[in-house]
C-alpha cells in the first residue's frame, strides 16, 4: 500500500458535558500530556498516515495550534479547522479540507487515545479493499432492548458488536455521502451510517481491542489513567 494516500480526520469539538470537568475532556491530560496528544501521535507515527486534519472547537483553534501542534512538533497536521455543533458537522468541515490527493480517509474520535498502528493499518487495508470498514469489538453483555423501562426484545449477543474508530473509506465514497446527508439533513450516530445509508457498499467491519476507548465519563478517565500509568500498549 506504498503509493496510497492517506489523510486522517481526527474529530475533537466535543463539549464533554458528561464529565461534568472545567477543562474540555480532550485536554485533560494524563502523566502530563493531554489526551489528544496520544490520539494524534497514533496517526503521527504510522507510517501510512501522510496527513492529519484537526477540528476542534472555535474558541479552540488558536490554542491547538500552539499548545498541541507546535508544543509537540507533529508534522503530518495540515489544517486545524472549527467544527460544527455536532459531531457530523465537524467530520464535514474536515472533508471538505482533505487533499484530492488523497484516496483513503480515516475518521476517528479525538478522544479515543489508545489506538494501535496495527488497527489504524488493517482498516486502510480493508477500505481499499472494499471501499469502507470499521474498526469494532464484540459486545460482552446481554443488550437488552426496552420500550418505557420494560424489555421488548433481547437481541442474540452474537450478532451484536460495539463499533469504535477509527471508521475508514475510500475519499469519494465518503465525500458524496456526506454531501447528500448534509444536503438531506440527515443525522447519523457515527460515519458508516450515513454510508449504509446512501451507498451500496457493504461496510466491513475489523476487530479492534477492548482497550481502544472513548473517553467520555469520568469511569473512563479513571481507567485511562490506569493505562498510562502501568505503561499500557496496545502495539
């Protein structure tokens, strides 16, 4: 996969209002370093990635660029843009920055920081591949499907699967998808949705590990903190 182009969207407009945190989740550092920075380094060091896009918030952009871009010398960062309200908004902004050059995007949380280049590459593999895929794991507990505190359904756990990021496509297919969601205002939980959606293409899905969280409650900061702290790797 030497000649395929490769740009990384990483999303972190997030307000983290679930933390309940005077600091923006994403900033919130551990062993000293924000938690962006880990996720942006992941991508900074994989050799496939040739360009990262960075959407953050407005009030956000003048402090990214110099206390996570400059401060920590990453070189494959093209644009720190604004994002949107919400987080389709942001993904939005960010392909309408990617370089026509490019032929594979990767969409993933800022706040998901422990991401492996083993998962980043075999996700660029697939897409080019089939066109669109997902990184995921299968779910541990019973999922229960409720109507008003009361169970109507109990899917078979061995269909279901937790879907993280990052979600990773060819450039075009997810593009056009995205206009025609934005066009339609059409809102969607995560990318591969609005694929399902206005393509044809079935989204394959690779197994990820557990430990590829998105930080988002205070729980998992806990658990974060541990990682970084007994020297984790998910290499």
């Amino acid at each position: 996969m030497k000649d395929i182009q490769c740009t990384a969207i990483i999303p972190a407009a997030g307000r983290g209002t679930r933390m309940n945190k005077k600091k923006l989740k994403q900033y919130i550092e551990l062993n000293n370093k924000p938690i962006l920075v880990y996720t942006l380094q992941a991508f900074e060091k994989c050799n496939n990635i040739d360009n990262i896009i960075l959407v953050v918030g407005e009030k956000e952009v003048d402090y990214c660029i110099k206390e996570i871009v400059e401060k920590y010398k990453f070189r494959k960062i093209i644009y720190v843009i604004k994002g949107g309200n919400e987080r389709q908004n942001s993904v939005y902004e960010g392909l309408r920055h990617v370089p026509d050059s490019t032929d594979i995007v990767l969409i993933h949380d800022g706040a998901r920081p422990f991401i492996n280049e083993k998962h980043i590459k075999e996700t660029i593999g697939c897409a080019y591949k089939n066109g669109a895929c997902v990184l995921g794991v299968p779910v541990k507990d019973t999922i229960k499907v409720i109507n008003d505190n009361i169970i109507v359904d109990t899917p078979k756990r061995d269909s279901l699967w937790s879907i993280q990021t990052p979600q990773t496509f060819k450039r075009e297919l997810i593009k056009s998808s995205y206009e025609k969601a934005i066009k339609d205002k059409y809102v969607a939980t995560d990318d591969s949705m609005i694929v399902e959606k206005y393509s044809d293409i079935n989204v394959k899905i690779v197994e990820g590990s557990y430990a590829n969280m998105k930080i988002t409650t205070n729980e998992d900061l806990i658990i974060a903190k541990s990682f970084i702290t007994n020297g984790m790797t998910l290499d």
